[in-house]
C-alpha cells in the first residue's frame, strides 16, 4: 500500500506544506511517493527526494506546468494514479485546486482537510467552524486526501534518500492560461510559515492604529495578520486574514490584539501552541482560547509591551 503526495513548490524548492502532506501520507501505513509537476523543477525534486520518509520522487517536468495550473497538474496525477492507495495534497489553494478534479475524475469521494489519520481508511476533519470533528471512513479504492497542514508535524526536510525519477509529462490540456501573479511584497515572514503571528482585530479602530503592532511584531519577528472583521473593515489586505476564510495558522506564539474571538476566527488559529489576547471586554470569547490573558486598553497595552520587549 502506498501513497502519493502531489508536492507544492515553486520550482526551485518544495514549499513547507508537502512536508506536513508527507507526514499524513505515513501515518496511513505504507510506503510514500512524491509527484513533482513543474517545469525545470530538478531543484524542487531534490529536496523532496531529501525529505525523511519519502521512497521515491516521480518528476514530471514540461513548460506547461511552470505556473501550477490545476487542470494541467490533474491530468499528470491521474496518469500516475494507478496503484496508489491514498492520493494526497496540503489544504492549501494549490491543493483544494487540483485533488477535486482528481477525485472526480476517478468516480471517488474526496476527504478534504483531515487533521487526524485514525486508520488507513479513516480520518477525522473539523467541521462546524472546528466546533466538532467528524470521524470520516471511506470505502472507495482510493482515498484522496486534502491535508490541513496545522494538523501533522512537518517531516523532516533531511535524511531522506529517495531516488528520482522522470516520468513521461502529459500534454497541455489547454483549458486554461497563466495570465499573471500579483504578490504581496513584505519583509516580514510569510503568514501560514511564520513561528510568531501578531494579529490585529476591528477592536483597532483604523488601519493607523495598524502600526501600533508594528514594534511588537519588528521585535519578534513576527508576521502580522488580522480578524475578519478588520478585513471587511478595510483597515489591512485581505492577504492578512487569519479565519476559517482566511489562512489557517499555527505558531509557536500568536498575539491577538482586539480580536473579539469569533468561532470563524478560532477556526484559524487555535491549534497555536501559545496564545496571548489583549483585549478591555473580560468576557470576549477569545480568553476561553488564550494561555495568556490581558485585560486592558490596546492602546496603552501595546506600547508598554513593545518597551518591555
């Protein structure tokens, strides 16, 4: 019995979220594969072939995956699909776009954003905003798998000595067209990979008084990112939101500022390892969550702990 994990990267390296993908693929019990779809992505299929557990990288290398395109990739890993048990991907936007189209085209029922592998065809996932967590078992022949990262440990990015192989590319589709990226540009680290979130809500006021977070969040190095509601609110980029529609964290430390503790918001965030909330209301649900409690004034809070740090 072996799995297949479809590899997030970006060509030139293989992006965090396979490694917690590839820890999943093991827990379901048997030997673990890697797909890596790209275009000149040798350096993506060496890492990968690094990474402990991982048995064997297959490389599908051609122009038309350059850009990740979801119909293109799908079509790649139903060309190597056959005998593999469990197809498996991260819960990111890369693999929420590919695994359903796979899952369709082989006439099976796809279990998206496991969090727990009880037994090789049996996983729990949250559900209700993560109020609850179902305990899903599937019957199909194949199981495909989308991972919510914050759920398994990553796996070791060495040690592994996977061989590589290059299999035949399928060809362009042509259902789609890469027509251009826009990125978010920031010195400060990437939002679902950093170690220390600082995270503002609509108890902020405005997008200036943003700033205040800024010499807490310089001082830890921290990423910033916000609730829902500043979103909507129009204070920060919606590429900030922390939520069930927004990014799924978990760092070692997440500081919520203002941030009331919707169920939405918990969703995205509770499986942090430490979590410290400033907020003036005492009964505001995110304390039921936090390890670290201050009720106050944020804007008198906030430059205090900036000084302290």
């Amino acid at each position: 019995m072996v799995a297949l994990v479809i590899a997030e990267h970006d060509n030139a390296g293989l992006k965090a979220s396979t490694q917690h993908a590839v820890t999943a693929a093991l827990q379901c019990g048997g030997g673990v594969h890697v797909l890596v779809a790209g275009s000149d992505a040798g350096g993506a299929a060496a890492q990968a072939a690094q990474v402990a557990g991982v048995a064997k990288v297959l490389l599908a290398d051609a122009g038309h995956f350059a850009d990740g395109l979801a119909e293109n990739v799908a079509e790649q890993v139903l060309a190597v699909a056959g005998g593999y048990a469990h197809i498996l991907a991260p819960a990111t936007a890369y693999g929420k776009n590919i695994l359903p189209r796979v899952a369709a085209r082989l006439d099976v029922a796809q279990i998206s954003d496991i969090t727990k592998v009880v037994s090789a065809d049996t996983f729990e996932r949250p559900v209700y905003a993560g109020n609850a967590i179902a305990t899903v078992q599937s019957p199909d022949r194949v199981k495909v798998i989308t991972v919510r990262t914050t759920g398994f440990d990553a796996a070791a990015a060495a040690g592994g000595v996977a061989q590589v192989e290059t299999v035949a590319a399928v060809a362009d589709v042509g259902k789609s067209a890469f027509v251009r990226r826009a990125l978010a540009k920031s010195d400060r680290p990437e939002l679902t990979a950093a170690k220390v979130i600082v995270s503002g809500g609509r108890g902020m006021g405005s997008g200036d008084a943003f700033k205040l977070l800024e010499p807490v969040a310089d001082k830890l190095g921290a990423a910033m990112g916000a609730s829902r509601a500043a979103v909507d609110a129009g204070y920060v980029p919606n590429d900030w939101q922390v939520g069930q529609t927004g990014k799924i964290v978990a760092p070692q430390l997440y500081i919520a500022v203002g941030i009331s503790g919707a169920i939405q918001h918990l969703a995205g965030m509770k499986d942090s390892k430490t979590i410290v909330a400033i907020n003036k209301d005492p009964e505001a649900p995110i304390f039921a969550v936090a390890d670290y409690g201050i009720v106050g004034d944020l804007f008198e809070v906030l430059p205090e702990l900036a000084a302290s740090l």
